[in-house]
C-alpha cells in the first residue's frame, strides 16, 4: 500500500499539488488521470520520492517513505518514467539485469538467477527478441516495454508507471496494461487514455487544476458529470457486457476560435 497524505508541491509560486491525500491499495491499480498540466506525474513522483513534500507524509506498507535506504526503497518501489535509460550504451538484456541491483549486496555480481528473472521479464514484455540490441537504438515502443522489464526483473511489491501506454502501438497498450494488471502488484499508474484507464484500473483519481477532484472506484470516478467540467468537452458514458466506454464530443470549436474567443 501507497498512502500519501496532505502532500503538496509548488513550482515557484505555482501550487501544483496541494494537500492532496490519496491512497494506492494492495494487489489493486490505482489510475492517475486529469488533463494536461494537473499535476499526474508531479504527484507520482512524491509518491515514489523524486519530490519530498514539506507537508504530510507518503507512507509505503508500514514505513515513511523517506526513512528508506535508497536499496530499501527500490526493493519496493520500481518506476517507469518517459526519461530514463535514454542515453545508456547497455544493451538490452544488461539494462533489464540492472532491475536486479536492489537485491544484490555491495560487492555482488548478477547469479544464474538474476539472469533468468532478467530474461523471464523481458519475455513477459515480448521483447526476448531484442535482448542483444543497444538500448538506444531501439523504437519508442520498444523501449518502453524494455524499461518495464527492468521494473519487473526488481520484482518489487509497488509498480509506478508514467504514461507506460506513449509510444505503444495498441495492441502492446493492451498487453502491458494487462501484464500490470494481472502482476498482484500494487500500482499506480498515469494514462492519458480514458479507456484504457476504464478497462485497466481498479480505482482513480482524477485531477483537475484545483488538485483531486475525484477518488473512487473507477465505475464511480468516470462518471461524464465529473468528467467534462475537467477536461472541457462532451463526454457520454456507455456500459456495455459490464464495461465502461467513453464516447468524446468535442466542443464544435477549433483551439484557435477558442482562444480567440
Ligand atoms: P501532468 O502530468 O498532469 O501533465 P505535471 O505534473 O507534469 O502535469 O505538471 C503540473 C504543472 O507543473 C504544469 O503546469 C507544469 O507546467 C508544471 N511543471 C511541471 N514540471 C515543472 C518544472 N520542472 N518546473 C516548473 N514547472 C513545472
């Protein structure tokens, strides 16, 4: 479990994130979704520590958070963020090995072991194929799936992902989204995509500019009513063999007669 309470954020005088509580439960997916610039990863990376909070505290199981070692915490905590590994000249199979750092003591080098939960993990992702390619010189999409591999391989109890579905082609948006899923990990995630958070979140949290507008289930969460004020467009829902499906009806307006306007 991931609880936050009262944590808050401020760029310069912008108050991004502002005594905001939120709660990540165990063996569920907690969404994080909101337009853009509500503060999604700014709030993910309090709960996994990039940011530390002057006010509140971020709590993982029984502990605060920045009472961790940095091993502790990542035993923990694994996170796919958009920036990391971009420069690396690993390839791939030593970058998904580098997931099993947390485990090892000082002077430990990667056993038998930690090269199959390395290779078990880039098969999960359906990226086997491209264990011996350079990291850099892979596609976007398969990048991705590479760098949530490497946060399998550290088999940590948390999973915090940052819009893990960019660069995916649909059917890897699908397959990486289930993989999370079905990990019994408990995760947080941010998902641009309305849909995708339908199908694959147990709860959320919807942020607008005011910081949490809604927290719930995501049946109660994704309700139009709370929805289009957020994000500023017709929105109808329909449940249809017990699933949510969102249908956008954009304002007859383009973003220039808008902002002229
Ligand atoms: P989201 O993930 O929902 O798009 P962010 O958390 O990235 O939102 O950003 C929230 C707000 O904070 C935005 O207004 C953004 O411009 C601002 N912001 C984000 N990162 C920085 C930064 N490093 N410096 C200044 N402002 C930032």
């Amino acid at each position: 479990m991931i609880s936050a309470t009262g944590v808050s954020w401020h760029y310069g005088t912008n108050p991004v994130i502002d005594a905001v509580t939120v709660t990540a439960r165990p063996g569920r997916v907690l969404g994080l979704i909101g337009p853009n610039g509500s503060g999604k990863t700014t709030l993910l990376r309090l709960l996994y520590g990039a940011l530390h909070s002057r006010t509140g505290q971020v709590r993982v199981d029984d502990d605060e958070l920045s009472t961790l070692t940095p091993r502790e915490a990542a035993r923990r905590l694994a996170v796919v963020v958009q920036e990391t590994g971009g420069e690396t000249a690993l390839t791939v199979a030593e970058l998904v090995l580098l997931g099993r750092g947390p485990h090892l003591s000082t002077f430990q080098r990667t056993g038998r072991v930690d090269h199959e939960i390395a290779a078990r993990a880039l098969a999960r992702v359906g990226g086997s194929h491209l264990a011996a390619r350079a990291f850099t010189q892979l596609s976007g999409g398969e990048r991705q799936r590479v760098l949530i591999a490497r946060a399998l391989a550290q088999q940590a109890t948390h999973l915090l992902l940052d819009e893990p579905t960019n660069h995916l082609d649909i059917r890897y948006q699908h397959e990486i989204l289930h993989l999370v899923r079905h990990l019994g990990t408990c995760s947080v995630v941010v998902l641009h995509d309305l849909n995708l958070a339908a199908r694959y979140c147990d709860d959320l949290v919807l942020l607008g500019s005011g910081g949490v507008v809604a927290a719930g289930t995501t049946d109660e969460v994704l309700d139009p009513v709370l929805l289009e004020p957020v994000y500023g467009i017709g929105i109808r829902r329909l449940d249809l063999d017990g699933a949510i499906h969102l249908l956008f009806q954009p304002v007859d307006q383009t973003t220039e007669e808008r902002i002229a306007a």
